[in-house]
C-alpha cells in the first residue's frame, strides 16, 4: 500500500475485509443487500439454463449477436426496443425492461445499445434487479459508469 499516505492505508485496509466488492444501500431494491463476493457469484454461473435478453434487440449489432447466440445454442428468450412491440426473430419483443422482467423472468440481460445509452440501460436493468448485466458498448462516458454503478453503493476496495 506504498501509494496511500500517512493513516489512510490502515483504514483502508479495515474497511476492505477482504471483499472486492461492499454494498452499503441499495436505493430502489427490494430484495436483500449483499457484502461479498460470496454471495452474487451465483449469478455468473451460465449455461445453458441461463435465461437471457437483449437489451436493443432490434439494433443491427444486438441483431447480429441474437442470431449467432441462437445458432450457438443460447437461451435467449426474448428482447427489450423502446417503444416497439411484438416480436423479432422470432421472440418475444417488448417497450421496456420491467414488462420483460415480468414475462420473460430473465437471469440475465445482454445490453446491446449505443454508448451514450448505455448508462441509461444498466441503470434500468439494476431497478429491474437482473441478477447478470452484460454490457459491449465501447466508449461510454465515465460519469455514466459511475452514476450506473451509484445505487448499487459498490465501491472498490483492494488490498495490494
């Protein structure tokens, strides 16, 4: 810890208790808080059982995925396009992610919309309380990632 200065390092390292990850409050959640890593790793177990939907599933980009995710043998069971209904590729598509998190009971979401959007998107997703956000936009703002990962309480603690 030769980059923390003066008193600053013991506290640091008292308040890590060897978790990466702390969760203090979760603003709008309803279901339990989590202290560590121990209890979410659960999520990133996937297989085949795992429930997936796309989040800008008519875009060309999530488009494109879908179908080669279904032809690798995903579960994708439906998707998510502000403002259109019906369905797309042959699944399920819905106005907005709550309405999907009722019908589809997803385990996780695959987000697959441009960058400044993205925050946006894994900010509904957190309120939507999908166990497994994945997002692959590139270049999103750093305030979005920040304000995204704000009402989880996360912050980082490692110990060096």
């Amino acid at each position: 810890m030769a980059s923390v200065r003066g008193g600053q390092a013991s506290l640091l390292s008292r308040s890590c208790k060897s978790s990466l990850f702390i969760r203090s409050r979760r603003a709008f959640s309803s279901s339990s808080a989590w202290s560590s890593y121990d209890d979410t790793v659960q999520n990133l177990r996937i297989g085949k059982h795992t429930r997936v939907i796309y989040q800008g599933f008519t875009g060309r980009v999530a488009t494109g995925n879908a179908k080669d995710s279904l032809a690798y043998g995903t579960n994708i069971v439906g998707g998510v396009t502000p403002g259109k209904e019906g369905e797309h590729l042959g699944l399920p598509l819905l106005p907005d992610l709550r309405k999907a998190k009722e019908q589809l009971k997803p385990d996780a979401t695959a987000v697959f919309v441009a960058a400044p959007q993205c925050g946006k998107a894994i900010e509904e997703a957190i309120e939507a309380e999908i166990p497994l956000i994945v997002a692959v936009a590139e270049h999103i703002p750093l305030h979005d990632i920040m304000r995204a990962r704000q009402p989880l309480g996360i912050r980082c603690c490692r110990q060096y």
